[in-house]
C-alpha cells in the first residue's frame, strides 16, 4: 500500500465539512448545522471534480468534518462524482472519515458496494469522563458499538483515533485507554496529543496542558504497548499491522501529489500548494458562478522540496537516504545541528540513510525547526 515518489502517485482528499458540533480541540473548516446544504455542497463538489477530470488517481480519502453525517443518498452521490470524474485504480486504498454518532447499517453498506474499503473511526478516548471534556458527541459504549457495526458491514480494514495528553490523564487511565484499544483488534492506530490550536475553544480558554515530560512519558508508554500488541509505527503518529500503513498517509509525508476538493482543501502537484477558500458560502457562491475557488498557492523551490523531503523522511520510521538529496541540503549551520543532534542520539545514522530515534521522536517539532 505504500506510496513512491518515483511513481508519481495522485491521490485525491475530499472535504467534508459537516459536523453535529465542533469539538472543543477543533480547529479545522468545519460547519455546523448546514444540513440545508449538503446537496448544494455536493453539486458544488461535483463541478470542481469536473474541473480536473479524468486524472488518474491512486488512492481516495473522504475527510471532514464528518463524511458519515450525509444521508444514503448522498453518499451514493459523493461516490459516484469520484467514480465520474477520475481514472480509479484497481485494488486501491479508498477511506473515509466516521464518528460514531450518525453512521448506521445502511450508510456502511452503500459505502462497502461502493468501494470504500478502509474506516478511520473518530474514537479519541473511551473514558466518558473525558469525552465530554473534549466535547465529544458520543459516550465509550456508542464509539465501541459503531467499531463492530463496521465489521459486521464487512469492512476489514478499520483505523482508530487515539488521542492522550489530556489534564489530570493518568498513565492508569492511559492504560485502560489501549487495553480497550487492543481489544478491538483493529488494523491501524492514528495518534493525536492534545494540542491548543488557534480557533478552537481550548485555545480560547488558555487550557492548561500537562507537562510536555509527561506527555512524552504517555506517548513512550503508548508506542511500547502497542508495539508489543502487534502494531507497526511507520509514522510518528501512526501504527499499523502487517501491511496496513495508510497510503494516503504515506503519499503526504513522502512529498507525493494528491489533489483536493472542497473548502479548505489543499492539493499539490510537482512543488507548487495551493488550497481553496474556507468559508463555505464564498465556496458555494464562486463554484456557482463558475469562478475559481483558489485561496492561494506557493511555488517550491528545488531547495525548498529537497529540504521539506528531508524532514518529513524523518517522521517515517524508515527515514530518509541521504544520497537521494542534493548536497546543499545539508550544508552549512544545518549540518552543523544535524551533526549535532546525530551525537547526542536523537538522530540516527546508518551509512548514507538516518532516522529520528525514540528520544528524538518525542522533540522531532523542535529538531525540525532548527533544521529548517
């Protein structure tokens, strides 16, 4: 399932951005209470797609917001303007977003016949205490009953969202967090600590997080259990078993081509980003008109893309071969940090290919800044 830069791979991201309610740690272009536009959003959705068809696409990924909020009908839509509109390879990796609320039988069996073969589950917790801290809309027997109502619709591939870092979380409740995790024998963990982003209610409230310390004495104690449960890290925040890495995933961090629709979606092609408006009447009303929906772009330079596959290789668990970078990359005051943080055990070197180390996936944010 993974992806290769040598082969040029397209994946495509579609955004949904419907939500019940917006959670209290979100920061993403989420709308809430637009069921009246729903159709509108999806015939606005299927202009855009026309706008590149034909494009011949590797892997698909139907994010949010909350894609499962659509009713049967429009999903059989969603589906069918991807199917329309683009070349689908066989056999590929096609997700979609769910939360627990909202998703019934009949939803999972339209997205099954369609082609969706791969379900990430918005979990984040099974502590309902801590549900309803996050503002989550689902209590832990609701998230674990909607996990085998996706088996039972016939889905072999489920991933599971993962979040830790909350204040006064103890390793205790951590640990029950993963037993129950486990349990599940799901195929992928994606793994999220809590965060304060901008334009979330945390960040609002100034909420004190724990110690960065303890968070990573969290994140040690996660990777350990789930290591030793089965899963693989490809990724620094993202564990799989046998050969069930997201390909979607991959492509990103890989630096590899996916294009994306809807508001605030970003797509990239050869070095050049771009991403759309996030307002969703600005979307609507310009798609209507036939206008473009571009919000802006940046244009990468060779040094730039050389530099940006550099770090992201080191958020893979393989890591990056230096040979494939030109030499100027690592030049200069960046090869002196980089020489630095290889001596101090935070990166390590085998021959001509490096990765982070445990201890210096826990800083890797900050070992990125001062190598940018």
């Amino acid at each position: 399932m993974c992806s290769s830069m040598t082969r040029s791979n397209n994946n495509l991201y579609v955004h949904i951005p419907f939500c019940e309610r917006k959670c209290f740690y979100c920061s993403f272009v989420v709308s809430i209470g637009q069921e009246k536009h729903f159709d509108q959003y999806l015939k606005m959705l299927e202009s855009e797609a026309s706008r590149v068809k034909g494009t011949r696409i590797d892997a698909v990924y139907l994010g949010g917001g909350t894609p499962t909020l659509l009713n049967e009908a429009q999903l059989r839509w969603l589906l069918w303007i991807i199917k329309e509109n683009f070349m689908i390879e066989k056999n590929i990796e096609w997700s979609i977003e769910a939360n627990p609320e909202g998703i019934d039988k009949a939803k999972l069996s339209v997205l099954k016949s369609g082609g969706v073969n791969r379900v990430s589950l918005g979990v984040q917790t099974f502590n309902d205490n801590y549900l309803k801290v996050l503002g989550r809309n689902h209590d832990a027997r609701k998230a674990e009953n909607t996990y085998y109502l996706i088996r039972e619709a016939g889905f072999s591939n489920v991933s599971v969202d993962l979040m830790f870092g909350f204040p006064q979380q103890t390793s205790e409740e951590l640990i029950e967090d993963l037993h129950t995790l486990i349990e599940l024998k799901c195929e992928h963990v994606s793994l999220y600590s809590l965060t304060l982003e901008q334009n979330s209610r945390f960040y609002a409230q100034h909420l004190r997080l724990p110690p960065d310390g303890y968070v990573g004495e969290l994140y040690t104690l996660i990777k350990d259990t789930l290591e030793a449960s089965g899963f693989h890290q490809y990724e620094v925040s993202n564990f799989a078993k046998k050969d069930r890495a997201c390909a979607h995933n991959i492509n990103y961090w890989q630096g590899g081509n996916y294009i994306g629709l809807g508001i605030g979606a970003h797509s990239h092609l050869n070095g050049r980003r771009w991403w759309n408006i996030s307002n969703l009447t600005d979307y609507i009303d310009k798609m209507s008109q036939g206008l473009p929906v571009e919000e802006g772009y940046e244009q990468l330079t060779d040094k730039e893309r050389q530099l940006e596959k550099f770090l992201f290789g080191l958020r893979m668990n393989e890591g990056i071969d230096l040979s494939s970078l030109s030499d100027e990359i690592l030049e200069g005051p960046r090869s002196e940090k980089f020489q630095t943080f290889v001596r101090e055990g935070f990166l390590l070197r085998e021959g001509s290919r490096v990765k982070a180390s445990d201890k210096g996936r826990l800083v890797l944010d900050e070992l990125s800044s001062q190598l940018i």
